[in-house]
C-alpha cells in the first residue's frame, strides 16, 4: 500500500517542476519514514531484519525521486526527510538526450544506512503539451490578436478566471459547460461566430536559458530557438457536419503557424483590418491590429471552404484553391507588400507558396455519401515535423491521421508512413535568420459562414 501512494506522488512529481516536485518527493519519502518508525517498535531482531528492506525501498524512491525533479543542469546533492539524493549527468548526445544519475541515500552514517542508484536516459526537457503548458499560450486581446472576444477560447480545470472581453458569469457558464470535454485541456476556434479572426501563440518558457541566452531547443517568454527544427502533434474536430455539394456549409478554417519571434506576440494576428474575409484564416492581411504576421513564417493550413479564383488578393475569393475540397497545405507568405495573399497558392518567390499541384497542396475530397474531408464532426489528427538546416533549408513534413507506431511521439521523427505534405524551401540568408528564434501557435478565420473547431491533444518538442 504503501509502495502504491509513493508511485502516485512521484508520478505527479515528475509531471511538475522545481519546487513542487520536491515537496511530493518529501510527501513520498516522508510515508516511508513514518513506516519505518512504527517498524522500530517491534522485537530488535525482527525490527533490524524489516528495518533493513524498508530502508532499501526508502532509498530506493529516494533516488527516483532525484530522476523525477531533474532537469538539464540540476546536479549535486539535495537533501530531503532523513536522507538525499545525489544527481549528476552526462551529455547531451546527438539526439539532445542525458544520461542521467540519481543515487538515494537513507540514514546517513548509521548502521541502518542504505544507498540506491538508478540512471536513466532524459531529455532535457518533456515536450510542451497542453496537459501541462495550456496556461502558458497567452490568450487573444481584442483590437489585437482578435476581433472577438470568443473567436478563440481555452479550457482548461486551472483557467477558472474569465478570458478579456468575456463576463465572469457568461465564462462561468461557458468553463462549466466545456472545460472536460477533452482531458488535458483543450482550445474552441470559431465558436460560431461570422467574419471572426483570431491567433493565440505560446508564451512560456521551456528548458534553461543561462543569463537569459537560450540554446537550440528552449524557450523564453514564448520566444524558442528553432535549432534544426521542430515536430508537432494535436487532434482537431470540426463540430459542423457539412455534406453539402461544394462545401460551403461552414467556413474557412485555420493554421499551425510557426513564425519569427520579431513578431509581438500581443498583437500579431492576420485577417482583415475589418469587415469580412474569413479566407485570410487569421494568417494573411493586416489583422486588427494593423500589423498582421509579420514574414518570414511558416504555416500548415487546414481549409475547408473553397476559395478558387484568382483576383486580387485584397478581394473575395482571391486564394487559388485547387477547387471545392477541403485541403491542408504548405504557407509561407506572398509577394503583396500588405500581406494580402500570404496564403495565395502559387504567390510569392523566395521562397513562394506552394502550388495546388505540388508536393505542398493536398486534397481530401468529397465521398459520394458522406461529409466534405474533414467536416463530419469526428476527431482528426495532424502531424508536423519542420526539418531546418543550417544552410537555409526547410522541410515541412505534414500527416492527418497517421496511423503508425509513433504517429503521436514528437521526441523523433515520423517515419512509419509517407507524410501527404512534403515541401522542402531554402530561405534567403536574412529570412533564414530571422527563423532562428521563432514563436508558434494557431490562427482562424470565418466569413460570411460559420465554424466551431475543437483543438486537443497537443505536443511539441525540438529537433536535436
């Protein structure tokens, strides 16, 4: 029994960090103390032979406790409740991964001493997750990374205060209704509003920044250094069931967006300066705040409403879909200097985006009987995996719904099927630069229809 309730707090000790860790550690440690105090009141020769198992196991936890509350740099010895633990690490190797060592220690110089070590292969850090991490996006302001205060919403069991622009007692309602449709927390884009815009970008910090100077791989104040890039995963659903002819039901869809940290986080957000124009799906145009998302950036698009000709990007209907079936594709930005057509297919050079008949355009159409691609209400999945090169060259790697071993894994690379994107850019000396420390999130767009998108499941971790 008492083996089972350690489990339970070193197992959340390894979920938090710091100075949280460390007191389940010393919850842990200090059961099994009280056990062995009440074993000393047995026989001496019974308690001596019991005393000396209890220790072991004591000193065993001891230093899976030091495991659980280490981190890139954390060595030497901490002491906790009757004893320590003793941490030192090795690396990192090529895959950004330590060995790592934890000795545990109990009763110190006495003859009921007992040491324990374990070492294990650690990252340096656990990938970013909405689990742990959801509080740490940085939630959308109107006249600034929305035009709405519910264009995008987060839900989580921590998030109990009302996002800006929304009442505490319509959140209170909202919250109660919605925070445990998806475990771990999740987001709401849309929310079946009209001519809504909105972004949301993470905004924590992740692994160590030494005298606030971030290695490839970590993160401050939302800020990350790219390094050789990155791998993404989350489940999306759109709660609409559109089986119409040509799609145009629900309206227009949204972007994983991965773009250059110059970018205030506060007010960097796409779509029109006002008025309707859903296609841009927050990624395009100059957004609210008139600054839109500054280049040089990257994007996987999930559209669902057609948009196929090819006027003025400025206007309706302006994105050079390949034609009504809902698509993902490959974004970086246009050639408008008003960034009207960053999610033109086929605007812009240097690098361009992709075009409806590349290796960065990919279709899901309609079934005879049946929803349009992805609008059938069900949950889907999206893998993306940026490979970055310290010669400028960037492969951005796409999957919905991978069913492969791994498929949700984002510590490796994916490659137990063939991604539907595989686009591969080189970048000018100066964009390739401007991606080094980069910031990353979701944008969304409505128009004249409608959408309710749900966003769970979500983890990120760095390419080492």
């Amino acid at each position: 029994m008492v083996r089972v309730v350690v489990r339970k707090y070193l197992h959340h000790a390894a979920l938090g960090s710091g100075g949280s860790s460390v007191l389940f550690a010393i919850f842990g440690i200090t059961v099994l103390a009280s056990l062995a105090a009440s074993i000393a009141r047995m026989s001496p020769s019974a308690a001596q032979t019991k005393l000396a198992g209890v220790n072991e196991t004591r000193a065993y936890y001891m230093a899976l406790s030091g495991l659980n509350v280490w981190s890139a740099g954390t060595t030497g010895t901490y002491s906790l409740a009757d004893g320590s633990f003793t941490l030192s690490q090795t690396g990192p190797d090529a895959s950004g991964y330590y060995t790592v060592t934890s000795l545990g220690c109990v009763d110190p110089g006495k003859a009921s001493e007992a040491n324990h070590t374990i070492s294990a292969r650690r990252k340096s850090a656990k990938p970013i997750t909405f689990e742990d991490n959801i509080d740490d996006f940085i939630l959308p302001k109107v006249g600034e990374t929305t035009n709405n205060a519910r264009s995008i919403l987060v839900f989580d069991r921590d998030l109990t205060d009302a996002p800006p622009g929304v009442s505490q007692s319509d959140w209170a309602t909202l919250w109660a209704t919605n925070v445990d449709r998806y475990a771990g927390g999740w987001m709401r884009f849309g929310s079946g509003l009209g001519d809504s815009t909105g972004a949301i970008w993470y905004g924590g910090d992740y692994g160590l920044c030494p005298q606030g100077v971030c290695p490839d791989g970590a993160c401050k104040d939302g800020a990350c250094n790219l390094g050789q890039g990155l791998r993404a995963y989350f489940r999306f659903a759109f709660s609409d069931y559109d089986a119409s002819a040509d799609s145009t039901r629900c309206a227009d869809g949204f972007t994983f967006a991965v773009v250059t940290a110059a970018n205030d986080p506060a007010t960097a957000c796409g779509g029109p300066a006002s008025g309707s124009r859903g296609e841009y799906l927050g990624y395009a145009g100059p957004g609210p705040a008139g600054v839109g998302i500054a280049p040089p950036k990257i994007a996987v698009e999930v559209d669902i409403y057609p948009n196929t000709g090819n006027g003025k990007p400025s206007e309706a209907n302006s994105r050079a879909d390949a034609s009504n079936a809902n698509h993902v594709a490959v974004l970086y930005w246009g050639g408008n200097a008003n960034s009207y057509d960053d999610n033109t297919h086929s605007a812009g050079n240097k690098p361009g985006n992709p075009g409806k008949n590349s290796s960065g355009y990919y279709e899901m159409p309609k079934t005879a009987v049946g929803a349009n691609g992805l609008e059938d209400g069900l949950l889907h999945a999206l893998r993306l995996e940026i490979h970055r090169t310290s010669a400028g060259v960037y492969r951005v790697k796409t999957w919905i719904d991978p069913q492969g071993l791994g498929n949700s894994d984002v510590t490796a690379d994916y490659a137990a099927e063939p991604p539907q994107l595989d686009h591969s850019a080189t970048l000018s000396e100066a964009d390739h630069a401007g991606l080094k420390t980069i910031r990353f999130g979701w944008t969304e767009g409505t128009g004249g229809q409608t959408q309710t998108v749900a966003v769970a499941n979500f983890s990120l971790d760095f390419r080492h």
